[in-house]
C-alpha cells in the first residue's frame, strides 16, 4: 500500500503561501520526507465564479507545479488529481508528460479524467458532449507518440501525418496511465489503455453533480475492481498489475484534532483487500504550518505503522 496528497488547495480563496516556490516545495519535501509515494496537483484552467463560490477551488497548472516539485524531490512520484484530458490536444499532453519525466528521472504518473464542469469547457472552446470520444483518442494518441516515431492519426477530432516527437519518455514503454471514473465505460478505458484506475469517492448527489456513477463504500469499490479484473483477463491482461487509487474516510481527517489513526489503519486495511494499492490522502489547507504539520504527524502516525 501506498500513500498520496494532492496539494492542499482545496478552497476559493486559497492560502496564498501554498502558490510560492517555497511552499510548493516545502509541501513536496515534507512528503516525501514523511513516506509518502506520490504527490500532485488537480486542473481547472478555467473554473466559473459560479462553480468558485459554490465550493470549488483554485488551482495552479498541474505540469507547471509538479516541475517544481520535482526538482525538489527525488523519490516522490508526480500524479496529477487528475489532468482533465479533453481539455488539451493530445501531442501537447504528450510532450508535456515525457518533458516531466524525463526531469524528474522517471518519476511521472499520468492520472487523467474525461472531465463534468460544462461551462469549463465552453470556455476553453471544447464540445461537451464530445469529451468521451475526445478522451479515447487521445489515450490512443498519446500511447503512439509516447513509443513510435512517424506516428500518423486520421481520426474523428485528430488529424496529423508522420510526427516523430523526441525525446520520449524515459520510463519504457512509456509512463503509467491512471483512468479515472466510477463508470463501468472508465474500468474499460483502462482494461484498454491504462494501468492504474483511480475512481472517487462519491454518494449519490456528488455523482450526479460530476456526471459519473456512485460510489460510496468499500463493497461498491470491490465490485467495481472486481468487474475490472474481468475485463482485465478478458483483453489478456493480468488483473492484478493495474493499480488502484481511492480515499479512505476512516478515522477522520488528517490533521483535525480528533484523527485516529488506528481507525485509518483499519479502514486502509479493509480497502487492501478490496484491490486498492495507492490511497488519496487529504490534508488541510488553511495554512502551510497546518499542512505541514499534518503531512508530518500523518507519516509518523499511519505511514510508518503500514
């Protein structure tokens, strides 16, 4: 098992010291420090106000940040929560996803999601109703220009003849590629293109507010990795070399007074055996003291023990 935070910028306003060099690296180091084996940064180049005011939050750019942070790090693995890929032409993500990679000595993980704000992507001049067919050729095309030379794309969205985009990536055949969504269509992008499947925790409003089927337990989670293993075996792939990412609401927030580790440990250990292997970890961000502080006490307390 493993652990992961996204950095904590979880609110409209967000804390001003967790957008310098300094803090960005200070959050990176601290988790690596404390155990953690991934790191990285959510995507929204263009939220509403809207969207801001009704709980949303503010973001940097996820490959800019995690650049930085990977030059302040050496063993943290680099996972985007999670790079809203119709958002983006293909070839762009591509070199994008080999430059870090390569920087950070092997160390990027591509985590993306076919994406639910509609007027995000009015904004950025993406047809909403096209995103899932955008998605699929974009996996498609990635994974091509990540490992052939003279790559040409005649399909619905993409159109480009003999590009050959070096340098590669320096993880062969290429960086893993995490899906994620609830949806049963998500668990067969990744039977098809991924190697890791990081759905989300989410009750029956949130579902229906993301676009995206609910999931709110560990036993709705091990029927879904159950279902992915068969479409696993069924595409000849083992079942069990694909990762999977989700939270743990066990034991409280870390951070917060009233966090219990051993109540985390037991709910981590409840989501092992339902096929989970990389668990999403929430830390406040309401100051970079208090991030630190948690990143701290988390890996003491829960990281060491696992």
């Amino acid at each position: 098992m493993q652990f992961a935070i996204t950095h904590p910028m979880h609110s409209h306003p967000y804390n001003p010291d967790l957008v310098t060099g300094s803090g960005i690296a200070a959050v990176a180091a601290a988790a690596e420090a404390a155990g953690f084996g991934g790191f990285g940064f959510t995507d929204h180049p263009a939220p509403t106000t809207r969207w801001l005011e009704a709980g949303g939050h503010d973001t940097l750019d996820p490959f800019v940040a995690m650049g930085f942070a990977a030059a302040h790090t050496t063993a943290l693995r680099l996972i985007p929560n999670i790079i809203v890929l119709p958002y983006r032409n293909p070839f762009v993500v591509a070199k994008a996803g080999a430059t870090l990679d390569l920087v950070s000595g092997g160390r990027f993980t591509l985590a993306v999601g076919v994406g639910y704000l509609k007027r995000e992507f009015a904004s950025l001049g993406v047809d909403f109703d096209e995103r899932a067919e955008l998605f699929e050729e974009s996996l498609d095309v990635i994974r091509r220009i990540w490992t052939r030379d003279d790559v040409t794309v005649e399909s619905r969205h993409f159109t480009a003849e003999g590009i050959t985009a070096h340098p590669r990536p320096l993880t062969a055949p290429h960086p893993p590629i995490w899906i994620g969504g609830n949806t049963a269509a998500a668990r067969a992008r990744v039977a098809a293109h991924g190697q890791g499947w990081c759905p989300f925790r989410a009750p029956a409003q949130l579902a229906r507010t993301a676009r995206t089927a609910a999931l709110s337990s560990t036993d709705e989670l091990a029927k879904g990795v159950e279902d992915l293993r068969r479409r696993l075996e069924a595409a000849g792939r083992d079942p069990f070399d694909v990762d999977i990412a989700f939270t743990n609401d066990a034991g409280g927030n870390p951070g917060d007074d009233a966090f219990d580790a051993d109540a985390f440990l037991a709910g981590a250990a409840d989501l092992e055996k339902a096929g989970v292997t990389w668990i999403q970890v929430t830390v406040p961000g309401d100051s970079l003291a208090r991030a630190l502080d948690a990143v701290e006490r988390f890996g003491a307390e829960v990281i060491l023990r696992a």
